[in-house]
C-alpha cells in the first residue's frame, strides 16, 4: 500500500531546533528522490522486460495457429502412458513418444487416428480409417443404370463401349489381334452432360462392381492420406473383380504442376504418383477398368495422358436439341405426361442446356403440376419450369460469376 502523506514520520523530534527540523527534512527528501529515481529506473526496466514478452507471446500465439493450420500428417496412437501418447505415423511408420494435453487425452485410446504436426504434437483425433473411406469412396455392386438412360450420347457410348466393355467381355479378341486394350479412358466436357451415367451405364452391363471416388476428396488435407487413399481404392477394386472404377473430378489430382511449393501441392503431386504408378503397374489387372472424368480438361498435367494411362479421351459436350429430345423422353417415361407436351418444342426451345438441367426441368414441371392439385403434366408445365430453372439459375449465376445456365 502507498504511504499518505498523514503516514509520514517526520525525521525530527518536536524539542529540534528550526535549523536541525530543516537540515533533517532536506535529508530526507534527498534520500526520497534517489529512492524515486531507482524505482522510475526498475519501473522503465519492467515496461521493457514486458514488452519483450508481450511480443514473445504474439510470435507464439501466431506460430501456434500456424502449426494448427500447416498440413498435418497422420498418425495412430500405439498406447497411452504416463509420459503421452506413442504414435506411430503413417507413411514412413515410424514411432515417437509424444506428450498431450489433458483434454485430448481424454479423447484418445490405442488404435485411435490422430492428425500429428511438423513436431509430432497430437493437434486432435481424426475420424476411423473405415468413415473416411465410406465417406469418400462409392461402391456399387450392380448399378440401376442402363445404356438405354442415356440420352444423346450415341457416339460416346459406342467409344465407352469399345474401349471399357469389349475388353471386359471378350479379352481374347485383343489377344487375337495381338494389341492392348486402352488403359484408362478420360471423359471431359462441362458438368452434368452424363459422364456418370455412361460410367454406371457400362459397369451395369458388364456386371462389374462400380467404385466411385471423387478427385477433390483424394486430396485430403492430411500428408500421407491420399496416396493411401488411392492404393486402397484399387485394393477395393481388386476383392471386387471385374469392376469399373470412376475417378470424378481428375482435375483435383492430376492439375498442370504449379510453381508454388507448399506442402499441399506435394501432397497433391504424390497423390497423383500414387494413381500413376497404380495404372502403370496394371499389366495384370484383369477385370479392372478405369474411368476419369473432369470438367476441366485444360488444366490436366500431360503426364496422365501418355500412352498406357488414360490415353482414350473422349468429350462429352453438352446435348444438341435431338439429344434434348432423348434425354427429355428418357425421364419422362415414368411421368404421367398430357397429350399437348411436344418435346421436340421443348427441346428446340433449351438451348444449351445439361443433361441434369433437363432432368431439372421435368422435375419441376411434375412439381408445377402437384402444386396445382392435377395428376398430369402439361406443356405449360415444362415451360414454366424451364422459366423457373432460368431464373433460379441467373440469381445464382449472379451470386456466384462462375456457373452460368444459358
Ligand atoms: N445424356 C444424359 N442422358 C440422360 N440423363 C442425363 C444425361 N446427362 C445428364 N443426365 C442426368 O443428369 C444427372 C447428372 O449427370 P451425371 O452425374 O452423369 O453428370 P456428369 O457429367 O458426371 O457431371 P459432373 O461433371 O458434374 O460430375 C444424371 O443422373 C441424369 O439424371
């Protein structure tokens, strides 16, 4: 606590003299004023000192966010002890001793996937191996899918059909003629023209497993996963011969190299390595075909295109008006359609348009139909949700400059 000035004791007894009152008062506050000097010095020394810790304590903090956000590697807890947790990483499959804090303790239990950083600190628990898997990975036995859903594809399917089917139904014939059948077949074009469609098409009528997995989710935030990712996929496709499988969105994967060298870009590059060597070890591979396709076909790294690879590449536009036409009869077989709907009219009138725009507008044209309490659809029906869909879409478009629906 502060002294008040009543606290002070004055350095004279009463009996002093003015002179000696004077002298004793002169020396007290001299002595004040050194006291006051030393501590405005220690006090300018502590607003350093706190300074220096202050940013100390930014540059942690930062380095800590950081840490937390740079690309993680995966690692499983071997066993809890009173020291931490010893983990083993994935990859490279070595093991460290590490410490964790109380909380994520709690969470933890040998066999539990952790997402490790650069100093192998435990940042939090992951998902089991087998959800991460489910969630990115599709598996169909028999998909519900046939050539006859395919609309205005004629050509295309007759490659898909050359390239994937033939070699699966008859391997002799290439053997015969004595060359191999493509390795891996790539379909590009703009979004929802039928390149699953086509993919689920043709694994139906070979009877093959169809085994679905997206590019972009290949490409986990975590080191080490999607390369792992990709060997299981084939693994998957092995205990299910014969089976097609279906990378979507190569592009995620398989994009021209950049300049940057994150750490997520090395990802990426193994992630695709991975899949490389996968095909390019594919001599043996039976009954196993591969099916790409993206959407951006400009951005893909040449390297998956060499010869062996997927080297049939077959586009997939958007439908012209007899497409149209088709696509708008294929799904429409099951609606209970008025007379007056003419899907020539309608087809000549959506220029542009996907394959799932199409489907889009029957859809909302039986909606039009089910608001207003009628069992059938009628042309109006179909016009009115081609305005809807347009209209929809331009807000959309507007929201978000790079999805455009003509
Ligand atoms: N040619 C088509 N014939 C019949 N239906 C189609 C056709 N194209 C698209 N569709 C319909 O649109 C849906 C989406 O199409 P699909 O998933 O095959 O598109 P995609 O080309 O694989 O698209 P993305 O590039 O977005 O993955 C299909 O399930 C189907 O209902």
């Amino acid at each position: 606590m502060t002294d008040t000035v009543e606290d002070v004791e004055l350095p004279y007894d009463d009996s002093a003299s003015q002179q000696e009152k004077l002298e004793a008062l002169e020396e007290q506050l001299s002595t004040l004023e050194e006291e006051n000097e030393e501590m405005r010095d220690r006090l300018l020394d502590a607003n350093a000192e706190n300074n220096k810790y202050q940013q100390k304590l930014e540059r942690l903090s930062h380095e800590n966010k950081k840490l937390k956000q740079s690309p993680l590697f995966i690692a499983t807890v071997q066993e809890l002890n009173d020291e931490g947790a010893v983990i083993k990483q994935h990859g490279n499959n070595q093991e460290a001793l590490t410490e964790v804090t109380d909380e994520l303790r709690e969470d933890l239990e040998p066999g539990a996937r952790v997402a490790v950083n650069n100093s192998l600190s435990v940042v939090r628990r992951l998902d089991d191996e087998a959800d991460v898997r489910a969630r990115v990975m599709e598996v169909e036995q028999s998909p519900d899918v046939g050539y006859e859903d395919v609309g205005g594809l004629d050509e295309q399917l007759r490659e898909v059909r050359e390239t994937v089917e033939l070699p699966m139904k008859n391997p002799g014939l290439f053997e015969t003629v004595g060359i191999d059948p493509p390795s891996g077949v790539l379909l590009h074009g703009p979004p929802g023209t039928g390149k699953t469609l086509m993919a689920k098409a043709v694994a139906k009528q070979t009877d093959a497993t169809f085994i679905k997995m997206a590019g972009s989710e290949l490409v986990h935030k975590f080191i080490g996963e999607g390369a792992k990712l990709v060997r299981d996929l084939f693994q998957v496709a092995r205990d299910h011969e014969p089976a097609v499988v279906f990378i979507d969105e190569i592009d995620a994967i398989a994009s021209k190299r950049t300049d940057s060298k994150t750490s997520g870009d090395a990802e990426v590059q193994r992630t695709m390595m991975q899949l490389l060597s996968e095909m390019d070890g594919f001599d043996e591979r039976g009954d196993i075909r591969i099916i790409a396709a993206t959407n951006r076909f400009d951005m893909l790294d040449r390297a998956i295109l060499r010869p062996g690879r997927f080297d049939r590449l077959i586009e997939v536009p958007n439908p012209d008006a007899e497409g149209r036409e088709k696509i708008f009869k294929i799904h429409t077989r099951d609606m209970n359609v008025a007379d007056d709907v003419d899907f020539a009219e309608l087809a000549a009138d959506t220029d542009d348009l996907s394959g799932a725009d199409v489907k889009a507008i029957t859809t909302e044209a039986g909606m039009f139909a089910i608001r207003d309490d009628r069992q059938e659809v009628t042309m109006q029906d179909f016009r009115s949700a081609r305005e809807k869909l347009e209209q929809d879409s331009d807000a959309e478009a507007s929201a978000e400059p790079s999805r455009t629906f003509a």
